[in-house]
C-alpha cells in the first residue's frame, strides 16, 4: 500500500501527512464517547467484583459463550433496564453488558481468524 496526504501532497512536502487511507478511531471515540465509557466502567466492576484481568480470553468456548451471554443481555433488555440480581452490577444497562460481550466475542473471532491465517495488522481502512 502506498501512503498518501488526503489532499495528495508529496510526503516530503511541509504539512503533509499521510494517512488517507489510514483507520480513523476517532469516528468512534469522538461520536460514541459515553457507549465507550460505559462499556470500559462495565470492565472496570467486572474486575473489581468477580473477574481477573483478561481472564475472559480463557473461556472455553468462548464465541459460543459470550455470543449466549450477549443474546440473555438483549432479552434481558427489553424486560429490565439494570442487571439488578448481580450486587455491584446494579447501574450497568443490559445494553451495555451487550456491546461488552459482542466485542469479547468479536475480538476471539478475529484472533482465531489470525491464527488460522496470520496477516499484517495495518491500521487502514478496509477499502
């Protein structure tokens, strides 16, 4: 891949940067701060409470588990709006324990995806 300025300037020239093509995080970090926030607290108690740290990536049957654990959230979500029946979860949102176990879960899926077939991570957009 060839690196270019978004208003194609040659990368030697002053103020060029290239990064036309690169991954823009903050499309999500800028516009989703308080999703992002909420699901990093979520962590956070999860942690403090009943978890270790990374312990979630040693879950046998991970995708199947965190994809069931993400399906009881959402049924759960149109019934309640707290995980009120686990002590010290009582102010998380179902809708947040969803987007936590839909990005457990799509994080194994791309991790197995890499050891089936290893490749470059660059931090560019998908075209």
């Amino acid at each position: 891949m060839i690196e270019t300025d978004p208003k194609g300037l040659d990368s030697r020239v002053m103020g060029a940067k290239t990064d036309a093509q690169k991954v823009r995080p903050s499309l999500i970090l800028n516009d989703m701060p308080r999703a992002i926030l909420a699901i990093a607290q979520l962590g956070t108690i999860a942690v403090r409470l009943k978890y270790s740290p990374g312990s979630w990536l040693q879950v046998e049957r991970g995708i199947e588990r965190f994809t069931d654990a993400m399906d009881r959230h959402r049924l759960a979500e149109g019934l309640e709006v707290f995980d009120e029946n686990t002590p010290g979860f009582e102010e998380v949102r179902h809708a947040t324990s969803v987007a936590w176990n839909a990005l457990a879960r799509l994080e194994l899926i791309l991790r197995e995806a890499h050891a089936r077939r290893p490749v470059s991570i660059e931090f560019v957009a998908v075209a």
